[in-house]
C-alpha cells in the first residue's frame, strides 16, 4: 500500500506477486482518509460475538458430516442417488399439493379467475394464448413466444420541476478487472446540467462498477450544491 495515497503501490504489487494474482489484488477496494480495523470474516458488519462463533463451528460440524457421509456411499452407483434424490423430492407435501391442484385446475391461474367473475385479461403476458393449467405446464413451447427474448423499451421518466434526475452506469470486463463509469443529471424537461464519465483502473466485480458510478453522481451533485435530486441506475 502507499502510505500517503492510501492506494495500492502498483509496481511493488506487480514486482511481487503472479499476473494473475495482481489483477485480483488490484481489483480490491481500499479506503483512503480511514484507519484499518479488525473485522470478523463471518458477520455481515464485522463484527465478532459469541453467537456468530457458535454458527461458524455449528456449520464446520454439518460440513464434516456431510462429506463423512459422502465418502461412505461413493461406491454406490450414480443410478442410485438419483433414485434416492426423486424419491426425497416426491415425499414433499408442497409438490403433492401442486399437482393435486394442477390435476383439479384449481390453480389462480387468469382463465381460472376470470371464471370466478373477476375482469382481466385472461391471455399469456408471453405468447396470448389463455393462460390455464395445461397452457402453462404442458403445452407452452419457447416457440410460441418469438418475442420472448425482446427487451422492453425503456423510457426515460422526466422528475418533478423542483427535482433534478441522476441516471448512472458502470462497466465491468471480468477479463482484465477493469470497468468504466458514467452519468448524467437532467431536469424535468430533459436538459442536461452535468455529466461525468471515467475508467476504473481496477475494480472487483460488476457491483462495484455500478456504486462507483453512484458515488460519482453523487458527489458531482453535492459539489454544485444539488440537493434535491431522484436516481435511477442503468
């Protein structure tokens, strides 16, 4: 790490470890302006208690016996965990209720409640057709459906005229653990006030692609004094 940047010494990184390992290293988020503190791998905020200890041994223990018990039927044939794994979904109530309901055509299915005297439109969303049981689980084939893998037109939505909208993105190429961010901040009639793009160096997944888009956004508004803003990430 640099001392005074509070970023990773990329050149130390690269002199010491493997390429592939650089890119991971790299890639993990640091925190400038903030001292490091011990953190507790297994809590979501870090944080350690008798209670979290008791579920990580609880779990080691559930492991083990797992694997113990996976080791003494390796030798039986593949054919015959399949039997046993069917056999275990078939004793589940939940299923045997489904397809009681199923066989009954008692499922709230659209043809189903439009007979109960409630008005809707009883046709597939995906293909038209009525939708009722044997449409759903029988008959229905990706064929009937061309359009199925279209992607909905998406508009953008102007914000009250006291609001000003952020829209934001970030890009992620799993390849090289680089990515990319943008935005733009608009008014109600669709007119930019600011916008910003950059490349991230280093960044760990497509998630931290997207806030690091956000916390750009965000900090461009505070910077010009916009406060009363509504967001939407891409």
């Amino acid at each position: 790490m640099d001392p005074e940047k509070g970023w990773w010494d990329e050149h130390t990184v690269r002199d010491v470890f493997w390429e592939e390992d650089v890119l991971h290293i790299l890639a993990t988020p640091t925190n400038p302006g903030h001292e490091d503190r011990l953190a507790w791998h297994f809590d979501l905020k870090g944080r350690f208690s008798v209670k979290s200890a008791y579920h990580v041994l609880d779990d080691d223990k559930e492991g083990a016996q797992v694997r113990q018990e996976g080791q003494s039927s390796s030798g039986s044939s593949s054919a015959e965990r399949k039997s046993a794994f069917w056999r275990k979904v078939w004793k589940l109530q939940i299923l045997k209720h489904f397809l009681w309901r199923l066989a009954r055509n008692s499922l709230a299915l659209k043809l189903n409640i439009q007979g109960r005297g409630i008005k809707l439109d009883r046709r597939c969303p995906v293909c038209r057709l009525d939708e009722d049981g044997g449409h759903c689980f029988l008959k229905w084939k990706a064929k009937d459906a061309p359009n199925l893998t279209t992607r909905r037109e998406q508009r953008w939505r102007a914000p009250p005229t006291d609001f000003l909208k952020i829209n934001s993105d970030g890009a992620f190429v799993q390849a090289t653990f680089r990515g990319g961010w943008g935005f733009v901040i608009r008014d109600h009639q669709g007119d930019a006030v600011i916008a910003g793009v950059g490349r991230l160096a280093a960044v760990p997944d497509a998630l931290t692609a997207e806030a690091s888009a956000c916390a750009k956004a965000l900090q461009a508004a505070a910077d010009i004094g916009i406060s009363r803003i509504q967001y939407n990430i891409a």
